[in-house]
C-alpha cells in the first residue's frame, strides 16, 4: 500500500514546518508521499515547505498554483499529483493530528474504501472548533445532507469532516472541484460501499486564522443543492 499524505495550503507558513515532520515521523515505515498544494500564499508557505523538506527530498512533493483558489479544487490536483493507492486528506493548520494518519490506515487494510476521522461519534469532539458560531455551523451543516441524503450515506455523521483516508480507485469523475467540501462529494457522488467512521477529537488551530467566511457558507449551500440537482433529477 502506498500512502499519499495530500496537504492543500493558503498561508500556513508556521503551520507547515511543523506538520511535514510529524507526518513524515508518523509514516516511517510506510511506502509514502507527502504532496503539498500551495496556492502561492503570500507569507512563504510553499518555500518554509521546501526548506523543511530538503531532507525529505524524494518524498515530499510541492505544488504552486497561481492565480488559483479553493481548497476542493487544490486537494482535487493533489490527488492527480500523487501516485498512491491510498489517499489521506488531512488539514495543514495542526487540527488534524499526524498520529492519527495510522488509524485511519489501520481500517483501509481492513477492507474499507473511506475512513473518517469524526468528530460527532462517541469518543470524538469537536473541541477545538473556534467558537460557538463555528461549532453551530459545524453541526447544521452535517445534519442537513445526513437528512437529504440518508439513503445514500446512512448514519455517517461527520459529513464535514476534513481528515479522512480513501482508496484512490474509489474517487470518481463525478466531483465537483469548485465546492467547499470534498468527502461529501466523495460519499454522495462516488458511492464508496465500505465506510466507517472513527473517533477523533478535534484540535485548536495553533497559528494563523480559520477559513470558515461567509462566502465559505453561501459555497455550501450551492453545493447542497447541485448535489441535489445531480442526484436526483439528472
């Protein structure tokens, strides 16, 4: 099993140089790759992720897209980047622990296609959530598709969740680049018959500030419904 760790970043200078060390200490031993997609953040990112990976050379792979944006469409060019069977999506502010990037492995050996790092199982929290307003958000917005979608995704409660590993040849054509949020593309439009949720506890963001706008929402909300519009009436 080779492993794509795929990182997309928007000025996580301080964030960077410490994460590509955890998770390169976390996968020693794994067949692995971490790809970096950059969208040419003006504090540096991409050059504190050169800097720090010199050692780390053949495995660490940087990608600089200018006048380019989204977060969707930078983990969507990370995948074709990369060359690993397994893909983990995981972001690069420190909220989503490199230790737990095993875990997730762990379940993909078992036979399942998506592992989710969740937040809204037992033993998982949402904690570092910055706010009340953040939290609210967090927790509307996984009801809403688990309502209009039961069918398809079941009992899967984080559908919001960021860090997950999936099997590359369960991610299908059918994903929208310009949308905010990836695993829902992946569970509704792809169809993944293995997927499990595992418990995790969400981190506080160390440096730098949350993506969360309002344009991040209204985002949403358009992916809700060309979800809707793709799944049921096309």
């Amino acid at each position: 099993m080779r492993v794509s760790v795929v990182l997309a970043t928007y000025n996580e200078a301080e964030n960077i140089r410490r994460i590509i060390p955890k998770i390169a200490e976390n996968l020693d031993g794994y067949d692995r790759e971490i790809v970096i997609v950059d969208d040419d953040s003006p504090d540096g990112t991409a050059e504190v992720a050169r800097r720090v990976s010199i050692p780390r050379r053949d495995r660490v792979k940087i990608v600089i897209r200018k006048g380019k944006r989204g977060l969707t469409s930078a983990q969507l060019e990370g995948i074709r980047e990369s060359s690993g069977d397994v893909i983990v999506i995981m972001d690069a502010d420190g909220q989503h622990d490199p230790e737990f990037v095993p875990i997730l492995l762990d379940k993909i050996s078992e036979g399942y296609d998506v592992v989710i790092a969740s937040r809204y199982v037992p033993r998982g929290s949402p904690g570092g959530l910055s706010g009340i307003y953040r939290y609210f958000y967090s927790v509307g917005a996984c009801l809403i598709p688990r309502v209009l979608f039961y069918p398809i995704v079941g009992n899967i409660r984080d559908l919001m969740s960021g860090f997950f590993a999936v099997r590359r040849d369960v991610i299908c054509d059918k994903i929208e680049p310009w949308v905010p949020k990836l695993l829902l593309e992946i569970l509704v439009m792809c169809r993944p018959k293995r997927v499990i949720e595992v418990p995790y506890k969400f981190k506080k963001r160390r440096y730098g500030e949350s993506k969360l706008t309002s344009a991040l929402i209204v985002a949403y909300i358009k992916q809700i419904l060309s979800l809707v519009k793709r799944t049921f009436f096309l």
